[in-house]
C-alpha cells in the first residue's frame, strides 16, 4: 500500500537525517578536539612588544612595559675599579593579554636577550633559566626568583651590594611558567581577560629591552559550544526530535484513519457482496459469478499499475458490474434454450438498468461505469451505446474481458464450460474486436502465468 511505501521512506529519511546530524555533531567535537590539542605560536618584539597596548589582532597579546620607578648600581664585573653606576633596574609588567571568547588552558612565553642582563626578582610564575656557560647550556627551573639560593642551582650568578643576580648573556633567554596557584590564578586564563607576570632586572645604562625578543606559546579550551557546526547540529536535532513527535502523533492519527477506513471498506465489502449474492443466487449457473469477476479485474488493474484504494474501487465497481440483473426475470436468466428477440432485449437492458441502480451510490467514484459499460466492444458494435476504443472508460473495457472469460470458463445453462485453448483462442482472436488488445494480451499472460485459476468446478 502507499501508505506503508510512504512510511518505510519516511523512516529512512529520518534513519538517515539523524545520521548526518551526528555526525555533524562528531565533526564539531572532533574539530573542538583538534583546535585544543593545536599548540599556537606568536612572536613579538620591538614596537609590537614594548608599547603600552597590546597588538588586538592577535588572539593572545604581550606587552612588556617598565614602571616608572628605577634606580641604578654599579656593577664591577671584571674588578676594573669601577665606582660610578653603569646599570639601571627596570620592572617590567608583562602583560599577557587573550583577546578571544575562548579559554586559555596553557601558555608560556619565552624572553630572548640580546644583551647583558642581570635578573633581580620575578613573581607568579616560575622561570626556567637557559644560559651558555663555556659552550655548554645549563638549564634550570627556578620556582619563585624572590627567593633564589644559588647554592641551589648550577647558574651562572654575581653578587653585588649583597644581591645576588642570576647573569644572563647575549643568547641566553628564559622560559616563564605561569602558576595556577590560588594566590596566582594565571591559568587558565579566561575569555579576554589578562595575567600580568612582572620581572626586575638590571641593564647597562642608557640600553633597555628593546631588542630583545618574545616567542610566546599557548593553547585553547575552547567549549564544545563555541563551535558554529554544534549549533547547527542542536539545532538539526531539536528540529528532528519535533519531526518524529510530529510524525508519531500523524502516524497515530493516521493507523486509527486506517483502522476506521478498514473497517469502513469491510462493511461496505460485506454489503456489496450480500447484495450480489442475492443477484446470484437468481440464476444458480450464474452463482459466484461477480466474485470471480472482480477478483480478475482486480489482477488486471494490477498488472497495469493501479494500487491502493483506487485497486479497492476497482474491486467494488466490478463486483456490482451484474447488479442491473436484479431487474431480469427469473425465467429469462434461467431459461436454457435460445433467447427470443425481445427476452435478449430484456437482457441487455440489465447494464442500463444497473446503471441507473448505481446512480445514487456516490460513495464509490464513477460506480455505474462497469455496470452500463461492461458490455460495449472494442469495435463498437457493442451495447447499450456502442461506444469504441478508448471512449469506453477503462473500468469498463477491464470488466468486458473479466466478464467474458468468466463466462467461458464456467457451466452455463445452455452449455458446459469450454476448454483452456478454446478460451485462449477466443481472446486471441477477439483483441481489437471485442476487447481492448493491451487488456487481452494481460488477461492471457495472467492465465499462461498460472495467476488464473482455469480449473474450476462451476
């Protein structure tokens, strides 16, 4: 039925819809997966690191500005004598600012010097110091530079005024390690916010840090609702469970119309055929006759594509096609000899007389069409109108070779059934004459098949 043809597309287009929703929402996780796990690289220096405002193209920025408050040492690095100040402390505020909607799970930065440098003090994080020293690197992690013990450590370090300094040379840098400590909180750092880590350190008077570089490394957690194709998905899905809530409740509907429909059909079929069995039942030759009629209607308007309730109108419109001989008197459809001219007008007048009996049942399309039609031929030399071709309605032209097969292939008053190649001969012959040819060539595949039954007792 089209019905259960609609609904197993139906389903598959749902099956497969919700298919492509998940996996629009697996991309999006992949994609949010990958974007986290993708470690991002940025470098600054010269204007673009020692300003007051941040480069906000960036999606992570640094800014490394000194504070106005310095002071200067002197610092007798190779015992010269030396008694004027030559170095000059800054403080600088790095400022590492995230200029998007995401979250920045991890960041570090690492400061590149281009010249002498003495680092005094850090906070927040810690520093991992990378210095040459004879053509060999040391490297270590100092957690908090405020309380720096070089007795701790392998670096290269000078005292001074009873401070020690940790010196870092041309090609040194340092790596620094936010904390995520209470007190601290650098990380995560959260959408457009910003940490701002500070070091003290001591360069020659009249240079600063200018020249130095920042190479600064970070990654993201961006939440799974950051993503545009989530969004697309949540809502492909919403938009799908609707549909199934919508499609579930007009699925119930729809079975209950069925249902109704079913039963409908049922009490309109057990009518239909109480009202031929008394019609039947008037010629017992005849017994059955409009049953077998419409079933092999039925398989013709198969064979030629017609289905659902329109194959139940055919049925119908066939199983009454005989209903007009309620009106035939008893003794003329029973008689056994030849029918005089006016008994055979009697007879034919049955197929105008169902028609008119027909006129009033509106509830099936087009009902009279088989009873008044059903003896018109092909050729036109049929009755009640002569009607030829393709003016005779189709359900007509259906019933006529149902009708006349029927009538070969059973006992009859005034003979007995004919044989199987009598029969094929006859529709043979009469393609174009009495039957519509397309209509004869179904019927005798439909027979040759073994679709039809020929071997009945009647």
């Amino acid at each position: 039925m089209p019905g259960k043809e609609q609904s197993k597309k139906t389903k598959l287009w749902f099956g497969i819809s919700f298919i492509i929703i998940i996996s629009i929402l697996v991309i999006s996780i992949i994609k949010v997966w990958i974007f986290n796990q993708t470690r991002h690289q940025e470098t600054f220096a010269g204007s673009g690191l020692f300003s007051m405002e941040g480069d906000a193209s960036k999606d992570v920025s640094v800014t490394a500005v000194p504070r106005d408050s310095t002071w200067t040492k002197t610092f007798d690095l190779y015992q010269e004598g030396l008694t004027d100040p030559n170095f000059q402390a800054y403080t600088y505020d790095f400022t590492v600012s995230n200029n998007t909607r995401d979250e920045v799970s991890e960041f570090t930065f690492q400061l590149n010097f281009a010249q002498d440098v003495f680092l005094s003090s850090a906070w927040n994080g810690a520093l991992e110091i990378h210095q040459n020293v004879n053509q060999k690197e040391i490297v270590a992690t100092v957690p908090d530079l405020r309380e720096f013990d070089q007795t701790l450590y392998p670096l290269e370090t000078v005292t001074f005024d009873g401070e020690t300094l940790i010196w870092m040379k041309p090609g040194d840098y340092l790596i620094y390690h936010p904390s995520s400590s209470i007190n601290a909180m650098e990380m995560p750092l959260g959408a457009m916010k910003g940490t701002v880590p500070g070091i003290i350190l001591y360069v020659e008077i009249g240079n600063d840090l200018s020249s130095s570089t920042l190479e600064l490394e970070y990654t993201f957690h961006r939440l799974l609702n950051r993503e545009p194709l989530f969004w697309i998905a949540l809502a492909a899905m919403i938009g799908w469970i609707l549909g199934v809530i919508v499609y579930i409740i007009l699925s119930i509907k729809l079975k209950k119309y069925n249902q109704r429909h079913e039963m409908d059909n049922e009490i309109i079929k057990e009518s239909i055929e109480t009202f031929i069995g008394f019609i039947d039942a008037k010629d017992p030759y005849t017994n059955g006759h409009s049953l077998r009629v419409a079933e092999y209607t039925k398989l013709i308007a198969k064979e030629m594509g017609v289905e659902g309730e329109e194959l139940d109108r055919t049925y119908y419109v066939a199983l009454l096609h005989d209903c007009g001989k309620i009106g035939v008197p008893d003794h003329i459809l029973g008689k056994p000899g030849k029918l005089t001219d006016e008994e055979f007008e009697i007879i034919k007048s049955h197929t105008i007389r169902g028609g008119e009996i027909l006129s009033s049942f509106h509830s099936l399309k087009n009902v009279g069409e088989g009873a008044h039609y059903h003896h018109e031929r092909y050729d036109g030399k049929g009755y009640p109108e002569g009607r030829a071709g393709e003016e005779i309605p189709l359900i007509a032209r259906m019933i006529c070779v149902a009708d006349s097969f029927d009538a070969m292939n059973t006992n009859r008053v005034y003979r007995k059934k004919l044989t199987k190649e009598y029969i094929l001969n006859e529709l043979e012959k009469n393609k174009g004459k009495q039957f519509d040819p397309g209509i004869a060539d179904i019927m005798l595949r439909l027979i040759k098949e073994g679709k039809i039954n020929m071997d009945l007792e009647v």
